[in-house]
C-alpha cells in the first residue's frame, strides 16, 4: 500500500521525536494517553474534548516546518478569510493570541481612572483581571451588576451604571461560567438605549466565544455584524473552543475600522506566530467540522443532564460545553476532592459558592468524572 506524503512526513516525525526523548520522558508520555488513568480528567477549563479537525491537523503538521520564521502574509490572509466569512472588511478584523488577549487589549483602550468596567456577575474575569493589574495610580473601579433570577445580564442595572463614569461595558452571551443566555430583544433595546443613556465613546463589547455551541432559536443572535458598522460595538470570538485550538492561542475582534485601530495599536507584536494563523486558517475554512462538534456537543449536553437527573441533581440548563452543577457543599471543597481522584472541575464563583462547572469531555472522561462524582457525594448530601 502507498504511502501518502503526509502520512510519511507524519511518521517520521514522530520516529524523530521518540528518538530524541529519554526513556524516562517516553514512559511519561505512554502513561499520559486518552486511555490512561494517571492522565487527569481535564473538565475545568471549557476546552474542546475534541480537538481540531483532520484537516487542521494536516495544517499543523505542514505548518510547523515554517516555525524557524515571522509571520508575514499570513496574519492579512486570516484576516481576509474571516472578514469574507463573516460579510465585513478586512479592517474590521483585530487578531489577538487568544480572545483574551483581545479583552486585555480593549481594556488597555479604554479603561482609565475616573472611566469604569461595567460588568455582569458572575462572569469571564479576564477584562476585570486586566483592569485590576493596571498600575495602581491608573487602576479602574469595577461595577459589578449581579445577574437576574433567571440567570441573564441585568442590563437595566448595567445601563444605570454605565450612565456616568463608565469606560467599558462587557457583556459574556452565552455567559461563563452560568451557560446562559441574555436574550436577543433585550440586547437590542439595551444597545438601542445606550445611544441616548451611556455618554459617547463607551463601547460595549460583547464575548461571543460560546457562539458556536448555541442552537438556532429566536431567543439568541450574535451582534457581530452589527460591530462591524457601530464604533460603539466589538464582538470578539475565538478559536479557543470550538475549534479545538486553545493551546495555539489565537482569537479575533470584529469592530468599526477606527475601533479596531484603537485595539491594533495595543496587541503584543507579532503575537500570533505564524503557526497559529494557517492553522486557525485551515480549522475556520472546515466549517463542516464545526457543525459536527456542535451537534455532538448537544448531545454531550443532553447526556450530562440525564446523568445529573438520574441522580437527581439540578445542573444550570447551558448553551455552551459546559455547565454549571450544584454540588450540595462547598464547590471548591468538592473540586479539591475530585482533583484527588484525577478528575479537575472549576469551582468558587460569587453566588454559586455551592456549585462546580464541568466542562463536557469525551465519553471515556465523563465516566470517570460520574465515578469520582459518586464516590464524593454521598459524603455530601444535598
């Protein structure tokens, strides 16, 4: 049988690699793999259990050959093809490592003393984080506006803090860690309302993430053409996810041109490397592949929640690829014990101080958590 030259190129580079490694680091290795149980069960991070496409792997396998250099076209050619993909110009497009970065980056732009963060809770922290680490003569105060009972962003109280002595407002939808979704009505009437409520050159920036996870329904849509055209909008996204990329690094922002300048003018230098921008090139053209990891995700979803019913524990309905599960003592305590039997969850979010967030794995991994679940549990009744 022929052998193609990927699958070549492939062979030797692992027989290149394992000649290169000790044994001692061969032996770790071998016990490190999908099968193993001295391999932690990585629930607690909202990571893809599925990792990029066979085509993106092909990408990556190419691609790494070029690492020896910068990146030159290949940051305008990512550009490019998200900004077709998406209807908008290639101006409109910010590339970051990783959407955090881009958060960091939108921060930096327009949080200063006197011009605040308005921010739901619970929520991603990465803008909050970046406005803390400022130097303390030009550190920010952070709004925090508790979600509502349903579990949405409060945005009338958002609007009412964003009125006087805001600089950002930060919007997670679906949100992290809750899953949930702020519907699309009330995101229109909110960003209707800001024109005339929030002074000019407050932008509101939407974290879209979580974007591909969501079934089509009316009750959500994405704002990220709309960005495209509002000097007061950026939607960021990322490859973090979905993907399957989040070791690579790698995110964008859609905003109106001179927003994205604002951003550009604040990114670290070349901080998308050359192998993540074709990588992330090859994974964004495979968009079949994104719809099948949407719709296995669904059904991940849907079998967490049989389990969690089944033992009759009440889980936050998500939208996302993880969700957020009530735990029936402290979730840091019940973590810290989980952590003990290989299995790693996320846990110590204000008003769920009784909840862990489980990110959904591959079946092999969600067998392992449910038997380290049982094994803790029963020492914590609900």
């Amino acid at each position: 049988m022929p052998i193609h030259r990927r699958e070549l190129f492939r062979q030797c580079s692992a027989a290149a690699i394992a000649t290169a490694l000790p044994p001692s680091l061969l032996a770790s290795a071998a016990a490190a793999q999908p099968d193993s149980p001295a391999r932690p069960v990585r629930l607690n991070r909202n990571e893809s259990a599925y990792g990029p496409s066979e085509k993106t792997r092909d990408a990556f396998v190419e691609s790494w050959t070029e690492s020896n250099r910068y990146p030159a076209d290949d940051l305008d050619a990512l550009r490019a093809a998200i900004a077709s993909f998406h209807n908008v110009r290639p101006e409109n497009i910010t590339l970051g490592c990783g959407s955090g970065e881009l958060l960091r980056m939108s921060a930096e732009a327009f949080l200063s003393p006197g011009k605040a963060l308005v921010t739901p809770t619970p929520t991603f922290d990465a803008v909050a984080r970046a406005a803390q680490l400022l130097p303390a003569e030009a550190r920010v105060e952070v709004r925090a506006v508790p979600l509502t009972n349903v579990l949405a962003h409060d945005l009338d109280a958002m609007l009412a803090q964003s009125r006087s002595g805001a600089g950002l407002v930060y919007i997670c939808n679906p949100n992290n860690p809750t899953g949930t979704l702020t519907p699309k009505p009330d995101l229109e009437s909110f960003l209707s309302r800001v024109t005339d409520k929030v002074p000019p050159g407050v932008p509101i920036l939407i974290d879209e993430a979580y974007h591909d996870y969501v079934a089509p329904a009316g009750a959500y849509a994405s704002f990220l053409l709309r960005a495209a055209a509002d000097p007061r909008l950026i939607v960021t996204r990322t490859f973090s996810k979905i993907y399957g990329l989040a070791g690579l690094r790698i995110g964008y922002a859609v905003s109106a041109p001179e927003t994205a300048k604002l951003l550009a003018a604040r990114r670290l230098a070349m901080g998308v490397n050359v192998v993540a921008a074709r990588v992330a090139l090859a994974a964004f053209a495979d968009q079949p592949y994104v719809s099948k990891i949407a719709a296995r995700n669904a059904d991940d979803r849907q079998e967490f929640l049989n389990q969690a019913n089944s033992r009759m524990l009440r889980a936050i309905q998500s939208h996302a690829n993880f969700a957020l599960l009530a735990a029936g003592a402290l979730g840091t305590e019940v973590a810290a014990q989980l952590r003990a039997r290989g299995v790693l969850v996320s846990a110590g979010y204000p008003a769920f101080p009784n909840h862990v967030r489980v990110s959904f794995g591959l079946p092999a991994d969600m067998r392992r958590f449910w038997t380290a679940w049982d094994s803790v549990i029963p020492s914590n009744p609900m």
